[in-house]
C-alpha cells in the first residue's frame, strides 16, 4: 500500500516543484519594474512615470487585462506617449507583484477603489483611465464610484456587460479550494508554456503579435499558483458581478471614448462595447473594421489620439479610423484561431458564451 501510494505521489511532488521551480525563473526572467505602495494593509505594485515639463496631457493610469500585468500597457504605451504625461501602471490585486488584499479584492469595484487609493498615495488627483479588456470593467467601476478622480475614460476592447453562457472549465477548476490548489501547482505551468505561443496569438488574431511580445510582456507570471488562482477568481465572479452593476454606467458623465474592433473574437463587441456606447450618454464609439482585441498594441495610434481628445485637443476619431483600416487592410491574414489552444485574456469565454 505505502508503495502504491508513492509511486502516486511521487510524480505529483515532482510536479509540484518543476512548478515552484518555474515561478521562480519566471520573476527572474521578468522582475518588478514597478514599486509597491502600502494603501491600507496591503501593497498594490505601479510604475509610476512623474509628470514631465513638456506634458500636454492630463494624467493617465492603465488598468490591464485577464492573465496580465502592467507590463503589457508598458509595451504599448510608454515609449509612445514619453515625455506627454504623468503615467501610473497598475498591476491589479492578485496580479503581477501586487498583493491581493482583502475579498472585496475580487471584484471590478474593489480593484478599483484601490487604483482609486493608489492614485492618492501618488498624488495623483484626477486622471483618464484606460481600461483594456478585463480592465474595462474595473474602469467602468472607477468612473462609476470614483468620478472626482475620473478626468476621463478611455475604454480599449472591454469586457462590461453580461454576456449568454458562462466561462472556460479551467477557470472554474482553478477556483477550487483542493482541486484547484492541486491544478494550480501541478498542472497551470506545464500546461500554460505548451499553449503560450499559440494563446497569445489567439489574442492578437486577425492582427499579428510582436514577436517580442512574450519576452517584454511577461505573460508566464500568471502561470504562477497564487496569480493563477486570483485570475480564476476574478473571472468567475465577473458575470455575476456585471449582471448586478452594469446598470450603473448611465450614472457615468465623464468624457469616454471606446474603441474595439469588428473582428475581436476574445469579446464580443456588439455586447459590451456597444453596451456602454448606449449606456454612457455622450460617449464615442470607435468601431475599427479588421482589428482584433489589442487595439492598444494594433492601432496605439488611435488611442493615443482618444486620449489628446478627451483631454481637450481637437481630434476627428472617425477619421483616424479609416486611416487605420486602410492600414490593417494592408497586412497579411493571421491563420485561424485554434481555441482549443487558448489559454489568454478571458480566452475564450466572452468570446464564445461557452
């Protein structure tokens, strides 16, 4: 008996600790460039850009998506917009090197009550808010509780709205008090680096991906078990969540642009992103024909350009639309989406209602 139960363990254990031992190599290979902040028994993790002499914009704070961390708006946005703005890069609770905090932590509001209290300790008072993906819902919240600090929204592909069906089984198993820790510290890391290549392609698709992309984003720290788990949790509780809350958002006055694409197969578009165009009164809907879910990556241009917009400069967004489709309509098709591969931002369920 003892040596049937070792033999069952063993390849268990030994898993466990390829596990730890990737983490490990994981934060080696992508360390922190940001700085925690204690914000009230918790340290949320940012990299903080001080405003520059040359600004010409109003200050902005990046939220990330599902299975991110702030490395992923650092590769799209800090050498574009140098010198323009005080910037604050937010690793959300749970993810990155920020510390979770306490439950309420798990849900878009929480988070964004301590980017709220983040801003406060960085002394930053009021700021447009860029939300991508995962992250448009935690910038919903903010304009929603938090519209003395709110200067603007700018939503990138967000995910805001209920949409039919529920989420990926991985999610779900992940979440598990027992099974889930096992899955997590056995399972998430081998799993994970044989399905990143293609997941994060998937993301991407119609568009190509960077081909730094993998090495500068640091996409392998959610693979970690305690990221994992946080990740997991965040999205099983995001539908229930916007069923109750999505409602508020004609409580929202601030100037918000949305931009998103027609062929985002990671969010439906005509769900949440035309959700909140008819929800926000006043907003601005960008619908760029040909783009997937990384208009932050795909077509930075246009955002930038929703940012100066928001902040007061004179900007035709329809027209810098058009001018980035010319452009996508220039590039070579991606290959089909291999879903059973995924394994990225919300992939695949609010793409797929499965």
């Amino acid at each position: 008996m003892l040596a049937v139960a070792s033999a069952l363990l063993a390849p268990i254990a030994a898993a466990i600790g390829y596990s730890s031992y990737k983490g490990r190599r994981f934060e080696a290979i992508c360390p922190n460039i940001g700085e925690l902040t204690d914000i009230g028994g918790y340290r949320l993790n940012a990299l903080h850009i001080a405003c520059p002499e040359t600004a010409d914009l109003p200050p902005l704070v990046f939220i990330h998506g599902a299975s991110g961390n702030l490395l992923d708006q650092v590769g799209a946005f800090l050498l574009a917009l140098q010198g323009r703005a005080e910037m604050l890069f937010v690793d959300r609770p749970g993810h990155g090197y920020s510390e979770r905090g306490g439950p309420t932590n798990a849900l878009p509001s929480g988070q964004a009550d301590a980017i709220a209290k983040l801003m406060e300790k960085r002394g930053i008072k009021r700021a447009i808010i860029v939300g991508h993906s995962f992250g448009g819902a935690i910038a919903a919240a903010f304009g929603v509780r938090h519209p003395d600090k709110t200067e603007g929204l700018l939503f990138l592909a967000p995910a805001t709205h209920p949409w039919p069906g529920g989420i990926d089984w991985y999610y779900h198993l992940a979440a598990m008090p027992v099974l889930g820790w096992l899955f997590n510290h056995a399972v998430v890391v081998p799993l994970g680096l044989r399905r990143l290549e293609q997941a994060t392609l998937n993301v991407f698709r119609p568009n190509p991906r960077p081909d730094d992309y993998i090495a500068k984003t640091g996409p392998t720290l959610v693979l970690r078990p305690r990221a994992f788990y946080n990740n997991a949790v965040d999205c099983t509780r995001l539908l229930t969540y916007l069923k109750a809350h999505s409602p508020q958002y004609s409580r929202i006055t601030a100037p918000t642009i949305i931009i998103t694409g027609d062929s985002d197969s990671i969010v439906w578009e005509h769900i949440h992103s035309q959700g909140l165009a008819r929800d926000i009164v006043g907003s601005e809907l960008v619908k760029i024909r040909g783009l997937g879910h990384k208009p932050d990556y795909v077509v930075t241009d246009v955002a930038i350009a929703a940012m100066e917009k928001i902040g007061g400069a004179a900007r035709d967004l329809q027209a810098a639309k058009r001018h980035a489709e010319r452009r996508l309509m220039r590039e070579q098709p991606a290959q089909p989406i291999d879903i059973a591969a995924s394994f990225g931002d919300l992939t695949p369920p609010i793409a797929t209602g499965n």
